[in-house]
C-alpha cells in the first residue's frame, strides 16, 4: 500500500501579500530601545540590524523575494561603517604594509539605494573605532596625516553616492570619534548648490556627533589646526544656490530634530541660514521648526557667544525639547548681553549638564518656558575634578525666579555657606512674590547636585505639580520631601511639598539613604500625603569580599512589587542610623529641619 504525504501549506504564506509585507516592516524597522544608562544617552534613529533584515527575509524563498523586493521602505536603511572598508593583499611580502590596499565596499548601500526607490531614507555613517576605549585621554594625532584617518577619505565617495538621493533623506547621522571625518563631511554638507530647487524638503533629523566626552571639558579645541569652521552651515541641505543664500527662501520645512554632541559651527550664519526662516516671525506664521535642539560637548573655545546662543534659540520658536550638556553659551566677563529672556511657550522638556552654576543660572533666566513639565539638571563637571560645585544658587533661582537671591559669586568654584541662602531670604526681598520659573512641573532628575537642604527645600516647595522625581548621587533632597510646620498655623497643620508625588527613582551609594528614604515616607503618610506608589532604588554599595565587585561597588538593583520594595543585600559594616551623627541623630540635618519650621 503506498503513502501519500500531504503537504500543507506553511501558515504565514497564505496570508495577503499586504499583510506579509507589513510584518517584514515591522520586523525591519523595529523601534530602538530607550536606556537611561548615561553611557547610552544618545541613540541613532535606527539600528545596523535594520540593514541586514531585508537580506535575511529576502533569501528564505521566492514568495518572499518577491515581496520584500517589492516593498521599497524595506531597503530605506543606508548604513555605511568601518566594516565596508576592505582590506586586501596585493604583494607578496606579508610583512610590508605597502603589500596591503583597502577600498570602500559600496556594494550593499548601491543596492538599498537601487531597492528603495523612491521611499524617504534614513542614512548613518559610522565612523567610531570599535575597539576605542571609552577612557582614552581624547588625545588625537594631527587631521593632516591620512594614515591616522584613513576614513575620513571615504567621505567624499560616500557622499557621492547619497548626493543625488538628497531629496529622498529622512534622517542624516554622522558619528565619529575623531574630528578628520566630521570635518570633511561638514564641508561637503556646506557647499552651496549650483541650482536652485535641490536640498533636503524631507529631512526631519540631523545628528552630527563627535563620541568623545572628555573634550567637551577642555578650554581649547583639539586638534588646534582645525577648530576654525567657516561657511554656510548645511547650505547643500537648505537647497539654495551659491548666489542666493536667503534662508528666508529656503528652510528645511520639515525639520524637527537637530543634534550637535562635539561638532561646532559658524553659529552666527548657523541660526541666520540655516534656522533663519523662523526668526523675527508671529508663532502664528511659523508652519515648521526645529523641536528638538541639542547642543553637547563643546569646549569653550568654540561655544557661541551668548547672542549667538539667543539667536539659536530665537529660531526655534515651536521648540519643544531642549538639550545644553557641557556646552551652551559663552558667558565672558566683561561682555555686554542682553537682559531680554528668550520665550519658548512650548518647550516641554530642558536637560541641563552644567560644568559652572553661575553660567547654569543665568542660562536658565534667559528662558521663559512656563510650560515646562520635564526638567532634568546634571552636574557634568569631569570625574578628575575634585571639589564639587555647591549648586545651591541654581536651585534657589529654580525656586523663587529671583537672581538677586542665588547669592552667585564672580569667582568660579567660591564656597558658599550651608546657610547663605536662608540668609538672602530673610531680606526683605521675601516681601515680593515668589514666582518659580516652571510652575509645571511634574518630572525632576537631579544628578550629581551638591547643595545643603534649604535650596533643595525651597524647589520642592514650589513645584507642587511634581508626580515623578529622580535622584542620582543627590544628598540632602530626600529631606527637603519632609512635611514643613507652616508658622502662625495650628500645630498639628504641616506643608507637605510635592503632595502628588507618584514614583521616586534613586540612583545612590549609601546604604543609609534607604533609611532616610523610609523615614521620609513615613513622615509625609503620617501627615496626610497620598502613598508614593513607585520606588526604584539602585544602590551601589561598598563590595564586601563575598560580593561581586563592578568598578569596587555592587550595583544592587531593586525589585519594585506593588507598594513593596526588595533591597539588595550586600552591605559592609554600617554604622547605627540612631548614634550621634547617624542619619536619625544629625544636629546640622535637625537645625535646618526645625529653621524651615
């Protein structure tokens, strides 16, 4: 008797071909996931493994081949890196470097060009050194010696190829370690075009980024050949030809997010070219602007003068999103600025990493953003720099909106009294009104801000709105959460800040500071506050032998169920919270507890 086996057809290929086509996209262009870890805080538009998935759908059969080859926004990933430059041997002699060429393979980024037609693309040129340590000095050898860039080489022949795809970019990374190719492509990115009409109508993302943070933190430019930037920024993106460089005639219309980490301009033709179809407009006019802006990692040589910095923002009326990490103006004594604050109605979200507190605050006075519901303050001072910045008079100006209160000194790195604050206030400047900046407010980050409790008081006290906080290596801001006697009033009646707090997120290198964490809840419960619902603690403890030591802490991250909180257990000798001078029997903590009373 003979068997006949029955082939049943698989599943997934009966389904429509518009179906099947949507799962590849899906498949393909997966959303990057989002880390907060600060070795991880800039993210590319898309992953490399968005190039290589089309090729991998493409050869399980003919059926999907076929449909693959025929959706085009599956081929719109053009990733060009230091894995297409080949090297191969064309001599005999192994041991001499002359035996050996490279070339760039361009063979894949032909083909996604070819397959994706007329689909928006998204490019990234990946020029970083895999094997760089991250903890290099930043030193770099002279751009003039090919050899120690050969990439940078490749520039022009890559360019080449996307040059005539220009209208069809989307978005447009660049990332290097090393200056030499950044600089070239800049240059190529900032040649007028011969004819008007060309440029970039669909770009929405420029990200030019220089992955070396240590350089952001050194007064001169490195290498000093090369940190003069003339030129029309972007002017081949803009579209307008070598005779007419109006950007009144041609913006980037779509436009929305611009990322400058290392990488400097000509910021005065920067914010009139390039941002300049926005400027000296009603908001009711502007159909399309920058709403991300981040300027990172500059040193201050080549930072924009504060009125360039003014004019940046000036351009991005519609801004909703704004980044300055050890960069932002460049705020010298004895240069006249203007006193007139720049008004951004719809700016969400601010993160600043500040190197200085003065230049911090007067960043923070020029902006009037009284929408903002996302502020997130670092010091981003180098690890190698050993007093910490009192940032008292940047908190207190985030509490009360009045400079003449921050008590900020003209001396770089002066040291002010625990209680110099608390002296201001008592003038009679508290017979105004206290108006805090951003009223709004319903997330706060703080990481690495050194103050003592009373600045850290005072914001908490203005920012009732508050639902989410996060504390990275922040002292003396959990006990500003403390419930406060209101004077005059009853004495059972206490001023409970930031009553809506929903979630506290920190991030800490003392086991003590669960305690004060407990202490404080327990406090505010007790007082009448809500239940903070969410606690997420990351301790960092000092590794004791049985631990697994990380850079000598364990890092014990917290399982959070429910109300409840598990803490990590790996812990050396602590000393008792109740003694003299424990968390629980501070006098200092006690004095400035019972002087906000």
């Amino acid at each position: 008797m003979m068997n006949y086996q029955i082939h049943h057809p698989c599943h997934i290929n009966v389904l429509p071909v518009e179906i099947l086509s949507y799962i590849f996209t899906l498949a393909t262009h997966d959303t990057v996931s989002t880390n907060n870890d600060y070795k991880r805080r800039y993210e590319v538009p898309f992953s490399h493994e968005s190039v290589t998935m089309p090729t991998v759908l493409a050869s399980v059969h003919r059926h999907w081949r076929n449909i693959a080859l025929s959706t085009s926004t599956l081929w719109s990933s053009l990733v060009m890196s230091l894995g297409q430059v080949v090297r191969i041997k064309v001599g005999s002699d192994a041991d001499d470097e002359r035996a050996y060429t490279t070339f760039l393979d361009v063979q894949r980024l032909a083909a996604h060009i070819a397959r994706s037609r007329n689909s928006s693309v998204d490019i990234l040129i990946d020029t970083r050194d895999p094997e760089w340590d991250f903890e290099d000095d930043g030193e770099e050898c002279s751009t003039h010696n090919e050899t120690c860039f050969p990439y940078a080489t490749y520039i022009p022949q890559i360019l080449d190829l996307l040059f005539p795809q220009m209208y069809r970019w989307r978005s447009l990374t660049i990332l290097s370690d090393t200056w030499a190719p950044l600089r070239v492509a800049l240059e190529r990115l900032s040649v007028p075009t011969l004819t008007k009409g060309s440029g970039a109508p669909r770009l929405e993302t420029l990200m030019l980024m220089r992955c070396n943070e240590f350089l952001g933190h050194s007064d001169a430019f490195s290498p000093r050949t090369q940190h003069m930037f003339d030129g029309i920024p972007f002017a081949a993106l803009t579209g307008a030809p070598h005779h007419d460089l109006s950007a009144q005639s041609h913006p980037l219309p779509k436009l929305q997010n611009l990322t400058l980490v290392g990488v400097h301009l000509n910021w005065t033709h920067f914010s009139r070219y390039t941002l300049g179809a926005a400027l000296n407009k009603p908001l009711s006019h502007v159909s399309g602007c920058i709403q991300s802006l981040e300027l990172s990692q500059h040193c201050r040589e080549v930072r924009p003068t504060f009125d360039e910095f003014t004019g940046i923002l000036k351009a991005c009326p519609l801004l909703r999103k704004l980044v300055i990490r050890v960069s932002g103006p460049r705020i010298d004594a004895g240069v006249q600025r203007s006193d007139r604050s720049v008004s951004l109605p719809l700016l969400e979200e601010i993160h600043l990493g500040y190197t200085n507190v003065e230049d911090a605050v007067v960043i923070f006075s020029h902006i009037q953003a009284p929408n903002l519901i996302t502020l997130s303050i670092e010091d981003a001072n180098h690890i190698a720099i050993p007093n910490d910045e009192d940032s008292g008079p940047l908190l207190t100006y985030l509490a009360t909106g009045f400079l003449d209160l921050c008590d900020v000194s003209t001396e770089r790195g002066s040291n002010h009294g625990p209680y110099s604050y608390y002296s201001a206030t008592s003038k009679d400047s508290v017979t105004r009104t206290v108006k805090t900046p951003f009223p709004h407010l319903v997330r706060l980050s703080l990481d690495s801000v050194i103050a003592c409790m009373i600045p850290f008081s005072l914001l908490m006290a203005a920012i009732p709105k508050l639902r989410h906080l996060s504390l990275c290596r922040t002292p003396n801001a959990l006990a500003a959460l403390l419930p406060i006697q209101t004077p005059f009033a009853d004495a059972c009646t206490r001023t409970i800040p930031c009553r809506a707090l929903e979630s506290i997120e920190m991030f800490c290198a003392e086991e003590q500071s669960k305690h004060v964490l407990d202490f404080v809840l327990r406090e505010r419960e007790q007082s009448g506050a809500p239940r903070v619902c969410n606690i997420d603690i990351h301790l960092e403890v000092c590794s004791a032998d049985a631990c697994e030591e990380i850079g000598g802490y364990q890092i014990v991250e917290d399982d959070v169920v429910g109300n409840q909180t598990t803490y990590g257990e790996c812990v050396s000798d602590e000393e008792d919270p109740f003694a003299p001078g424990g968390v629980f029997n501070d006098p200092d903590f006690d004095e400035a507890y019972h002087f906000l009373s």
